[in-house]
C-alpha cells in the first residue's frame, strides 16, 4: 500500500525530529517505553533508522504482519469502520508478548492538534460521499460511547485527527478478531522545543480543555495516556 512516509526529519526541531530521535536512541527510547508501558522493552515498527524512519497506516502489510492479520478478507472486517485510506502514525510500537498495541501521535505545538475534517464539495462522485458518511458514523459512534457530555461538532471541525485517533482506539478494542489485543493511543507532546516554545504547564492546560469539549470530562480516556517530554 502506498503512500508511506519515509526519511528523517529535515530540521532539528518539531515532533518528527524529536520522536525520531527518541525511539532510536536506545537509552532515551528506555525512559520512553517505561513511560508508555511501565517497561523498558517495547518492539517498535516505526519510525526506526533500519527502515528510514518510515511511518504507516495500520492496514499496511508490515503493521498487519505485526498484528497477526495475514488474511486479506479479516483485514478488511477489523478496518471495516473506515475508508481505505487511513490515517498514518507517526509512531508504532508493541508489547513484547504481542498483546499491547501503542499507537503514537507526537506533537510539539499545541496548535497542530487542532485540525477540521475535511468535507466534499459540490460534484464529489459517490465514492466520496460514501466514505465521509462512513467516518462521520463511525466517529460518532464511538463519541456516543467515549463522552459524557462534550459537542460531537468538535470532533468534525476542531480536533478531528484526534477524534479519529479515538475512533480507532476504540473499534480496534472492540474487534471479534482481536479480542485478546489491546490498542492505545499515546499522545506524545514535546515541551520547550527551540522553535516551538510551548511548556509542559502548556500542554498540561490545553488537553484538560480538548477533554472537556469532545467529551464533557477533563479525565483522560482508558487506554489514551499523555505524556508530556521536555526536550531540554
């Protein structure tokens, strides 16, 4: 499947540069899985130097292959939520016993955490129109089981990816072909990057926010865990 982000990052600076160099750090890649897991020993598929860094979507053959699913059609069921083309992570990793699935989005600004869905316009063939039906049902049905309260509109037009990184988690661990595996989503935010500036103080505040506007709760969803590396 195509559309694989490789390479390393261009600056040095901004969440690409810094997960990158985290993970493939052995002593730092240490500090990251006891944070992530409670153990010093995680198997990551991405983003790894061997690979050139690439990043995937979990329907690509190496994240499947990882998974265990090597049946075309059981690929097809697990993903059935979801248009074929999938978001893409910016890290993956995995339990050593193949049971726990750490699914990462980095940031280094709080402002690339807001995002607006992206909508068909006037003309769009059939096809479109289908696969946006698709994730707005899809979405919305996890809001309905994840949220307490919040405006299931912010997930469409404020904070959509990570309303689709919800969406994911949450099919995934409700899945009849993976029901012995686990899926979380971690949230990785760098504080006081050079270029960026944001604060640990910063972060800590924006995400109680985004909390209780896409789920009417400050509390941070089972198997979503935040972590904040200040990169200093």
């Amino acid at each position: 499947m195509s559309n694989t982000s490789k390479g390393a990052a261009e600056h040095d600076y901004g969440s690409k540069y810094w997960i990158q160099k985290i993970v493939n750090d052995s002593e730092l890649c240490k500090q990251l899985n006891r944070s992530i897991s409670g153990q010093e020993k995680l198997r990551w598929v991405s983003p790894v130097k061997f690979d050139d860094y690439a990043e995937y979507k979990l329907n690509q053959e190496i994240v499947l292959d990882n998974i265990g699913i090597i049946d075309k059609d059981v690929s097809r069921e697990v993903f059935s939520f979801w248009p074929i083309q999938q978001p893409q992570w910016d890290g993956i990793a995995v339990s050593n016993d193949n049971m726990d699935y750490y699914l990462i989005e980095a940031k280094a600004h709080t402002e690339e955490v807001r995002t607006k869905m992206s909508t068909t316009k006037e003309g769009a063939s059939e096809k479109a129109k289908e696969n946006e039906a698709l994730i707005i049902s899809s979405m919305k049905a996890a809001f309905d089981v994840l949220a307490d309260g919040g405006d299931f509109e912010n997930w469409k037009s404020k904070y959509y990816q990570l309303g689709n990184r919800l969406t994911f988690m949450h099919y995934l661990n409700n899945c009849k072909f993976l029901e012995k595996k686990r899926f979380h989503i971690v949230l990785l935010n760098f504080a006081n990057d050079k270029h960026f500036k944001n604060t640990a103080q910063m972060w800590e505040e924006d995400y109680s926010r985004i909390w209780n506007e896409m789920l009417g709760k400050a509390r941070i969803p089972d198997r979503v865990k935040v972590i904040t590396w200040d990169v200093r």
